[in-house]
C-alpha cells in the first residue's frame, strides 16, 4: 500500500487480518480506530478492525468453511466443542452472541446455554 517495497510485510500479515474479518486500508487513510501497522520505522499499513458483532459472523463463516458443511448439520458433539471454542474467544460477550450461535448450529439458545454450563459443570 505504501509502494516502498513493504509488498512482503502487507503479505505476511493479511492472513491474519483476513481471518479476523478486517480490512486493510492505506495508513494515510487511517480513521482513529483503525491500528496503523509499522515496519522499518514506517506506516505501512492500516488495519480496520470488524465490529464485534461483524467478528462473530465471520467467525461463524470461517468455521462453516474449515468443517465443509453448515454448521447446523454438525452432530452434538461437535457444536458443544465449537461453543467451548467460541467461548473462550469471548463470542458470548457481545450483545445478541447466544441467538447468533444458536441459529447458526441449528439449536435453540437453551440448548447453547446447557452447552456452556456442562463446561462449567466439569
């Protein structure tokens, strides 16, 4: 984005920002939110990160992708081991996060709530 030659720093770090659900933008166009990464000393990139709710989709998404089918078609076991992992990334904090993953699994907000309480349970 900087046209310096940072072409393999934009490179090595786009996974990441793909897999976050956020988007790379030139640093002289960085809002206040926007975290403005350096290298050499230098603005090369600036990322925006995702609204918390948007992260919880793409994160949904990215899941969906890695299993091959939709996520509502996965047996039991296999959404209670993806409400543990959502979990501990903190998808249950933001506001509506419970029905966002009870209606991608296909279950009821109940059944995601007895998920997070066998966790504690054990």
């Amino acid at each position: 984005m900087t046209g310096t030659g940072d072409e393999d720093f934009i490179t090595a770090v786009k996974p990441l920002v793909d897999a976050m659900g956020g988007e790379m933008v030139p640093p002289d166009e960085a809002g206040a939110d926007d975290v403005v990464l350096s290298w050499r000393g230098a603005g090369v990139v600036a990322v925006r990160l995702p609204q918390l709710a948007d992260s919880l989709d793409h994160i949904l998404a990215a899941l969906e992708r890695g299993k091959g089918m939709p996520l509502a078609d996965l047996d039991r076991r296999a959404k209670q081991e993806i409400v543990r992992s959502l979990e501990a990334r903190g998808a249950f904090a933001v506001r509506h996060g419970v029905e966002t993953v009870a209606s991608a699994l296909g279950v009821s907000r109940f059944t995601v709530y007895n998920y997070l309480n066998r966790e504690k349970d054990s």
